[in-house]
C-alpha cells in the first residue's frame, strides 16, 4: 500500500509542475524579413508601412527575378513564392501570422536608372569621357568646346527621359551659385520613382576625389597644398586667424564628388588635423587627410620706412581703423613733414590725417613720439606704449600691464613684461613679441583734435 501512495504522489507532483511550465505566450505579428532575388539574400528594414523595400544596382532587370519571400511567424497566401516574376512595379503579399491575424505587405524592388549611351551630334565622345554617378552625368570634352549649344542623346536602362527629347540643342553652360547645371530627369521603370541627374560639359579633368577649397570660421582659404599626393595629405593656407581649435569647416571637392554624410564639419580642431572621405566621379572612396592650416604671410599693404619718410629708428607699429591703416611713429627723415603722433593711411599708403603728438614728452626729452599701439577691428585704441629712451625713468622698464584684444568674435587676454608690437598682414590680429621696453595705457584725450578715422575712447 505504501509503494502504491507514493507513487500516486509522485504522479500529482509531476502533473503540478507541467502546469506551472506552461507558455502562455502569444505568438508576434507576422512580417517579411527578407527577401531572395535571383538566391541572393536582401535583409529588410522593420518599419510601420507593412513595406519590404529593395534597392538593386543601377540597370538590373526586374522583368524576370527568382523571388522568395521569407517571412517571421506566419507563412505567404499570396502570390506564389519562389517563382520568377515581373518586379518592375510593387508586388502585394499576403501573409497568414500564427497568431491568426492576416496582413498585406508591398515588396518594392528598386532599381535606379543606368546611363548605357551618350553622343553629342558633332563631338565624339569616348567611353572613358563620361562619368556617370549616383546624381550627376559628367562628360570630359576637349579645351573650347562650346557647350552653349549641344545636341546630346542620352540612352538609359530602366529609365526613360521625362524632361528632355534626344537630339534637340540645349545650352549646357553653368556658372555656380547663380546658374546651375541642367537637371536631367529620368522617369524609373515602376513608372512613379523620378531620378534627377546634373548633367555637366567641362574641359577640366574629371575623375579622382580632390579637395579644391575650404571655408573656415566663414573664410576660404587662399590656397591649398598637395602635400603629399600618393597618401592624399594636404593643408589649407588661410587668410586670417580664426579659432581653429573649434571651427566649422565646409569642404568644396570638385564638381560631381561625394563627401562623406559622417563628416559634419563643427567643432573641428583643425589645429590638430582632421581626416575627411570623398568619392570621385570615377567611383572611388579616398580618404583625405587635412594637417593644420598655415596663414598666408603676404601682407595686404608693405611699405619700407624710407616710403613713409620714417626714420630708421622711427619704431613705427599699425593697426586698422576700418578701412584705413592707423601708424604711430616718433622720428621722421631730415626733410620731411613732420606727421609724428599716430596718423591715418589708406590702403594705399596715402596720409589722410593725423594727431598731434602734444604732451609726450614725459622722458625728460629723449622721447617725443608714440612709438606703439593696438587697436580692435573698429579702430579702438586698446594700448599705446610710450618709448623709454636714456633720459626715462625706471617705472616703464619691464613693466606688466595686462591687455585685452578682440579679433572680430575672438577675445585674447595677454600679459606683458616686454615690447609688444602689431604687424599688420591682414585684417584680423597678429601678435609679435619684440625687445624689453614698457607699456603705458593712455587716456587719448589729451592728445589733441580728434582723428576722424579713429575712435578715440580710454583703453
């Protein structure tokens, strides 16, 4: 009796823990995830429009594809799978889920336009001429060719042209940003999908990725250096300085190249070199690498001391005032007009006006000019340093003074303990450090008629 009672307690137990493993799951809606054409296997992208969406090499032909339609908890209705059939237009499935629910899908199978022939009536063409990419048709022609008046036939594989009739003359000539190139549209063959392509004529070689210009902080740059060809190293030479620790860079490649979604161009250190992918109109990828911008060095005026009529050691420093030049100078050439102060020029190096140099002569004589200044974009004086000569007193030898700059949005904070001198190359700021001699900051008032080019406030 007792074998038998264990055993019927074992039975219940076992039948207790059956119930408890139990799934009670319900079974996921039913979708396609992937879909065989011609046995090659195209995984598709969940989305909520019931849409399995592929998109096949320019030019392959839809008319007669292998398909098989693989679906995720449920099975196909409709149509028959794994047959060949016609794609070229959206296919509708239905689908049985295991959850018994039912749902239609779209099978859309894209497959853009191929450019097969292109001949201009008058010009032969060759083959390796013609660049066709993803947006653009680009053709090499020979130096002069007029490109304002060109009878082209363009022949295309799924795709047919919807704005264009072959053979008829069309002027192909651009000029960027005012006159775009034509847009050529080409009808795809589901008959819906309209494909866009820049249609360029152009004597300049085409092909290889290259980088042109760029534009930092809003600046082109004046030039670019091929530093290294092979590897596709260069370095931009600009105009000015920027913050080129956090720039925003915008790369200009050569018409028809591609640069790479991924490359954002903010927030760039520069300083530290930047790496950037371009495709060329021959469909390559190159990976371009950018090193630290250099600045252009030539000034925008240069002129000797004898130009000025300065003396050799007039100790003469710039800055800008608008559009014009502010110099400040303590020493003229035997003969000439005395202009001593801080004084006005042009562009072009002519005088225009001048303060008189009244109340300078601190130093027990040996010094009667003003010998250096700063000043801000506007023409602001920010600083004048008052030459020490023998008979100076000590109080302005290697004396600090702290100093605020703004280069355009840019403020700079240097401290001093030596002669600090503006070279004027450009219209942005650029700093030199000289001799040991002190500084003084200045109430401008007292220095006579106020200049007209220059906005005489209190440093």
């Amino acid at each position: 009796m007792k074998k038998i009672f264990y055993l019927l307690m074992s039975l219940s137990l076992l039948s207790s823990c059956d119930d408890s493993f139990k799934d009670e799951r319900g079974y996921q809606s039913a979708k396609i995830v992937a879909v065989k054409l011609n046995n090659v296997l195209y995984n598709i992208a969940e989305n909520d429009a019931n849409e399995a969406k592929v998109v096949l090499p320019a030019g392959t032909n839809l008319k007669d594809v292998k398909t098989e339609i693989l679906v995720a908890n449920g099975t196909v209705v409709s149509p028959e799978n794994n047959v060949n059939r016609d794609l070229s237009k959206p296919v509708d499935v239905s689908i049985s889920g295991q959850d018994g629910e039912n749902s239609v899908w779209k099978l859309i199978v894209q497959s853009p336009p191929k450019l097969t022939n292109l001949s201009v009536v008058g010009l032969p063409i060759a083959k390796d001429k013609i660049f066709f990419g993803k947006t653009s048709i680009i053709v090499q022609v020979p130096v002069g060719t007029d490109i304002t008046n060109l009878a082209v036939t363009y022949e295309f594989s799924n795709g047919t042209l919807k704005n264009y009739v072959n053979g008829s003359t069309k002027d192909y000539s651009f000029n960027l940003p005012s006159k775009a190139p034509f847009s050529l549209e080409v009808l795809g063959v589901d008959g819906v999908t309209v494909y866009k392509y820049d249609v360029v004529f152009t004597s300049e070689a085409v092909g290889p990725a290259k980088i042109n210009s760029m534009i930092i902080n809003g600046d082109l740059t004046s030039e670019i250096i091929v530093v290294d060809a092979a590897k596709n190293i260069v370095q931009p030479v600009v105009p000015y300085l920027t913050s080129f620790s956090d720039a925003t860079v915008v790369i200009n490649a050569s018409f028809g190249n591609t640069i790479d979604p991924a490359f954002k161009g903010t927030n760039v250190n520069t300083l530290a070199g930047f790496k950037v992918k371009i495709t060329g109109t021959d469909g390559i990828e190159r990976e371009f690498t950018v090193k630290n911008p250099l600045i252009k060095s030539n000034p925008i005026l240069e002129k000797s001391h004898a130009d000025f009529g300065f003396a050799a050691n007039a100790g003469s420093s710039a800055g800008f005032s608008g559009n014009n030049i502010v110099i400040a100078t303590n020493a003229m050439n035997a003969g000439q007009t005395a202009v001593l102060g801080i004084n006005a020029y042009d562009l072009s190096g002519n005088y225009l006006n001048g303060l008189a140099k009244t109340g300078t002569n601190f130093d027990g004589g040996a010094v009667t000019g003003i010998r250096k200044l700063a000043t801000d974009d506007n023409g602001k004086i920010l600083g004048v340093q008052l030459g020490a000569g023998a008979g100076g007193g000590n109080d302005f030898i290697n004396h600090q003074m702290e100093f605020y700059f703004r280069c355009g949005a840019n403020e700079l904070h240097y401290v001093f303990s030596k002669q600090f001198r503006l070279n004027i190359r450009a219209k942005k700021c650029w700093y030199q450090h000289l001799g040991i001699i002190g500084w003084k900051c200045y109430n401008y008032s007292s220095f006579g008629t106020k200049n007209k080019c220059i906005n005489l406030e209190s440093s």
